[in-house]
C-alpha cells in the first residue's frame, strides 16, 4: 500500500491519480496546442545539421528498432529515439516557454511521451496522452516556480526537468504510485542541465535537452522492472533542493497540487525561432518601425534596454553576437534576431540557416544596434526576462521609443489558435517545401480530431513518419 507522506510522495499520487475529467478545459487547450507546436518544430529541427550528426552518429549504436525518430527513416531503442527526438524539438529554439522562469516544458515532456507511445504495448489515446502532458506542464513549472535562484543567475539550466518528464512518462507508461516514486529518484541520478553552452553558442544546447527525454525514459523502464531511486530525491539530505538548490521554497510545489494548473496561465508559444528576449526586442522593435522594412542607411543607431541577465545572455561577448558564425550564435544574438526583424519584417528558420548569415543587408543594420543595461529594466514580477526598450533613431533625425514587459505569444498576450496553426504549417513547408503543406493540412485534420477522438493522437502522430516517407519518395 502506498501511503502518502511526505512531498515525493504527494506529487507520486498526483501523477497516478489524476484524471482526465478532472483536469480544467484551459489547461487541456494549452495541451493539445503544445502538442501541434512541439511536433512541428521537431520536424523542422530534424534537418538541422547538428541534428543530423547525432542522427547519423547514434543511429549506429544498433539496438532494438522500436521507436521511430521523426522527421527520419531511423527506428531505434527508446532511450536513442527520445534524444534525438528531444535535440530535434529544442535546437532552432521554437519551442514552447515559460516567460517568468525562463524554462521550456514541451521539449521536456513530448519527447519522452511519443517515445513512450511508441513503446507501448496498448495503443496510447488521445486522452491518455493529453493527461501525461498536463501532468508534465504542471510539474515542471511548479520545480522551476519554486527555485531560489533564476537558470541565468545560477548557471543550473533548471536540472529538476528530467523528474517531471519521468512523471509524465511513467504515468502514460502505467506506473504504480510506488514505481512512479522510484522512476523520478531514478532520474534524479540524472539531473542535468547548465546554461554556459547557451552563452558560448555551443550545439549541445539541444544535446542536453534530448537527453532529458532519454534518461526519463530509461527510468521508467528501470522502475517498471522494480528498479530502485532515492525516495527522497527532492527533501533528502542530499536531495535536488538541499544539495543543488538551497533556499528554494520547495513545499510551494504541492500548493495547489491537482486543483490549480500550471499550463492554464503560463505556457507561452514562440512567433519566432530564437531566444525569448530577442522576440520582445525584434517585435518592438517591427512595430516601432511601422512594420515597414528598413534599411541600414536609413538607420542612425538603435538603442536597446535591458537587465543584466538577459544582456549576459544575448548581447555578450560582443564579437560573437553582431556578426554570429553559427546558428546557435545567430539564435542567441539580439542584435542580429532585431537586424533581421527589421530588415525582412519578421523573422523565421531558414535566417538561421547557416548560409543566411553572411547577408550584407543584415549585418549592416546589426552593427548599428547598441544594447545596454538599465537597472529600472530589472523588475522582479517579470522574471527574468525583464522590461526591454528600443529606441530607433533614423538619419532623418525622427526617434521611435517603446517598450515591452509581455512578449509576443505569452498567455497575457497571446498567439491564437490560428497563428500556432500557420506555424505548423509552416514548420512542415520549411521540412518538405514539395509537399509539407499538404502533409500539414492533414496532419491538422489528425490533431484536431484528438479532444474528441481517442484514435486522433495515434493518427497525427503517424505524419512525423507519414511525412519522412513522401519526402524520401519524392526525393527519388
């Protein structure tokens, strides 16, 4: 018998017992969006070149061919299958957001649940799938929501990610309350995650991220054989918030737990593929400019506002962010994401590609833009993205002035159903330009279907497969 006793215990029995009726239509809205923004973006991300070297590197370790990888004719051993699924998801930086903290759900949890859907003996349904992913949005807000310290301050690229995915995974899986428990001490074996590959533009940022998937998966697997984890992997002595985390308020993880839904009022859906700040600053920054394209001529300087983690993160060192020589540079650069902004009215995959960064037209305006830090952009309720403010002044002389606290996408200002739609769309055009569109219309068709029909899941899930084989038959 499991008894309830402590706050392991108590997010254990959340994970097994929450139900499908009791969880709040917003929050399965936010669900089913999450589901057709993520496998979009991991599509388009399967092309990436970095992605493709891990593909063509792990898809030699052999194994078992269980689970596909999509975007890819590979099938392989669910542990393999969930990371590359998870760096696909993660490396244009598309994904979906949590503005205060900084963290990205949706990579976390779908690459770990496909996988699981895959391996399943039963087939997984619509509804099984939406309560998983639930529980992973809730889950992972409420351990990030209760950390003292920000992943920018710290370093710590929120390492308490992998026991939510492991919870949301074990759950679809079909774990007992008892196995539940030992899966996430499992995986607390495996907390990882640090930002300095952010800073120096290193591809391992979407690495670490399809490692989460994995590892999650592995412990649930090992739990389901009777496998044992810490008990204590959050409380303990040594455990995530002692040891890694001090200060933290960890008891504020359960308040609310299974009444009040993380995902209904904090998921954010990103319009552009790059970090979350340069969104705000690039879409000010299109509206400022009447969202009319600019040129570099035309421009006297920009100056742009910020606080002293996001300007760590995105506008410093200096060399590698007005002129970036990789995608993961470009991503991470505010001064290039706002050239491009302005430059072509907005901003989209293939202007991280790497033969788009040497564009004259670009880089010119790039060099003209001057961040700073200003201490009243450092409001605490805005998290750590901050206020951010751009002035434009024009050789004419005329200056356009604004600032933004709410990005583009987050739930008090958000992106409609419509506009995550087209994104998909789009995603899907940008992997297949011959037939993605009609793939994506389709596979719409498929996700729309999933509120109200258990085989909707199992279907839209199929076009991650559908969609890799007319593209190597049209290939031909």
């Amino acid at each position: 018998m499991f008894r309830v006793k402590n706050i392991e215990d108590q997010i254990a029995s959340f994970s097994y017992e929450l139900t499908y009726d009791n969880i709040p239509s917003a929050a399965l809205k936010i669900a089913h969006l999450s589901i057709l923004d993520i496998f979009g973006v991991t599509l388009a991300g399967s092309l990436r070149p970095e992605i493709q070297l891990l593909q063509k590197v792990i898809g030699q370790w052999g194994g078992s061919s269980v689970c596909p990888v999509f975007g890819t004719n590979l099938c392989l051993p669910p542990s393999a299958a969930a990371l590359l699924n998870g760096a696909a998801s993660r490396v244009l930086d598309f994904d979906d957001v949590v503005d205060p903290l900084g963290i990205h759900p949706s990579v976390a949890i779908f690459p770990a649940l496909s996988t699981i859907a895959a391996l399943r003996q039963q087939h997984v349904t619509s509804s099984e799938f939406l309560t998983a992913t639930v529980i992973g949005h809730d889950l992972i807000t409420r351990f990030a929501r209760a950390r003292k310290e920000t992943l920018l301050e710290s370093g710590r690229y929120d390492l308490s990610k992998v026991i939510a995915a492991t919870a949301a995974a074990g759950r679809l899986y079909g774990l007992n309350p008892i196995q539940l428990r030992s899966a996430m001490g499992i995986a607390y074996t495996s907390a990882l995650g640090e930002a300095q590959c952010m800073v120096e533009g290193a591809p391992t940022v979407s690495y670490q991220q399809g490692l989460v998937a994995s590892n999650a998966v592995k412990a649930v697997l090992l739990a389901s054989e009777g496998f044992e984890g810490a008990h204590h992997f959050f409380t303990g002595r040594y455990g995530l918030f002692r040891t890694f985390e001090s200060g933290s308020d960890v008891e504020s993880i359960v308040d609310g737990l299974g009444a009040v839904f993380a995902s209904e009022n904090d998921i954010a859906f990103k319009p552009y593929p790059t970090c979350r700040p340069n969104i705000s600053a690039t879409t000010l920054a299109i509206s400022l400019a009447n969202y009319t394209q600019v040129r570099a001529e035309d421009i006297s300087h920009i100056d742009i506002a910020m606080n002293q983690q996001i300007y760590d993160l995105v506008c410093a060192p200096a060399d590698k962010k007005w002129k970036p020589k990789t995608s993961v540079e470009a991503r991470f650069s505010m001064a290039y994401t706002v050239a491009v902004g302005l430059r072509n009215g907005g901003v989209f995959i293939a202007d991280y590609d790497d033969t788009a960064l040497d564009r004259a037209d670009v880089l010119s305006i790039s060099e003209k833009i001057r961040p700073r830090v200003d201490p009243k952009c450092e409001i605490p309720e805005l998290g750590t993205h901050g206020r951010i403010e751009v002035s434009i002044h024009y050789v004419s002389g005329d200056v356009r002035t604004g600032f933004i606290d709410i990005p583009k996408g987050n739930p008090q200002n958000p992106l409609e159903p419509t506009e995550i739609i087209e994104k998909f769309t789009n995603c899907c055009r940008y992997f297949d330009p011959r037939n993605g569109a009609i793939q994506a219309n389709n596979a719409i068709q498929a996700w729309e279907r999933i509120m109200k029909d258990e085989t909707g899941l199992q279907d839209f899930l199929a076009y991650g497969i559908a969609i890799t084989s007319k593209s190597i038959s049209s290939a031909k």
